[in-house]
C-alpha cells in the first residue's frame, strides 16, 4: 500500500503551481502603440491555455463497421488573458491602439498585412525559483475583444479595474512535447 511519502517522492518539486507564469505581450510591426512589455508581464492577473485536441475525427466505414481515424490538429483558435489595470491605464490604451490600428474607429482603415498586425505572444510556466518549465507560444496572434472594466458603481467595494483581452491566433506550439 502506497504511502504519503511515497506520494511526496513522485511528486516533483512539490507540484506545479498555476500563480507562477509569465505572459510576454509583444507589440506588432506595423502598429505604433506604446506597449510597456514588462509592465504588462507584471499586469497580466491570468490567463487560460488552450485545451489540446484534433478536429472532427474522420470515420470510415468498412464492410459494415466504422474505424474511427484521427482527424487534423485544431492549433487555431482564441486564447483569453486578464489584466489589473492602475491609472496611468497603459496596458489598456496600448492595446486599445492595437485594435484600433486594425480598423481604425472613425475612419474604417487600419493595417492591411497579418505581418504588421498579428505577432507572437508567450505564456511561460514557471517554477517557484523563475525557471521556465514549459513556452506555449502563440503563432501570429492580434487582439479579438478588449474587454470594459465591468460595471462602474459607486456602491460597489473598493476593488483594482481589471479588464479582459482575447487573442486570435493562428496556431501555438508548446515546449517539450515535439515529436
């Protein structure tokens, strides 16, 4: 019968803990927008990996019986990040630029080239000393929502803005599992 330490010695480094990562939001080539890349590090409260899968299998059909055959990777899709937000508001602005900088408010222009609006972004997971334990990188993303600040009371606690951006990107890869 297994016992706890047992349990302890398998468990390595005392198990990973979902507070220790790092988001690198890397401004694009072809948009101006001011973004602090540190500050932002420290500004991002957190975000959600994507779940790892493949498309719709694709079935077969065999003298009256179905072989069920792996479909393609799906590496496409929305990845969802949160940020504090203090008062000089500069991770929101910039990332406001960004959006804006696709399509532009008031005038309906913005960017034409994926290159000059889309960029690869990071999420690090990381141990309790800093080191990296696994990169998932974010292939030619750009900014789908920024997120409001929620509801504005004045009867609600005192609480820091945060708001939520999410990302689209084309395809990720992720540290440590390539074939």
């Amino acid at each position: 019968m297994a016992q706890i330490d047992d349990f302890k010695a398998e468990l390595a480094g005392g198990g990973y803990r979902t507070n220790q990562f790092r988001v690198t939001i890397t401004p694009p080539a072809g948009i101006a927008i001011g973004l602090d890349v540190r500050k932002t590090s420290f500004m991002c409260k957190s975000t959600t990996l994507p779940d790892i899968g493949f498309s719709t299998p694709i079935e077969l059909a065999y003298r009256g019986r179905k072989i069920q055959l792996a479909g393609d990777r799906d590496t496409s899709g929305d990845w969802s990040t949160t940020f504090y937000v203090d008062t000089d508001m500069n991770v929101y602005d910039a990332l406001l630029r960004w959006s804006n900088g696709i399509n532009d408010f008031d005038t309906n222009l913005g960017v034409n080239s994926l290159a000059d609006y889309a960029t690869d972004l990071t999420a690090e997971l990381l141990d309790r000393d800093d080191t990296v334990l696994k990169t998932y990188i974010f292939k030619n993303a750009w900014p789908l929502t920024v997120g409001n600040f929620g509801e504005l009371s004045s009867a609600a606690d005192s609480a820091i803005a945060e708001f939520t951006c999410t990302w689209k990107y084309q395809n990720y890869s992720i540290s440590g599992v390539n074939f």
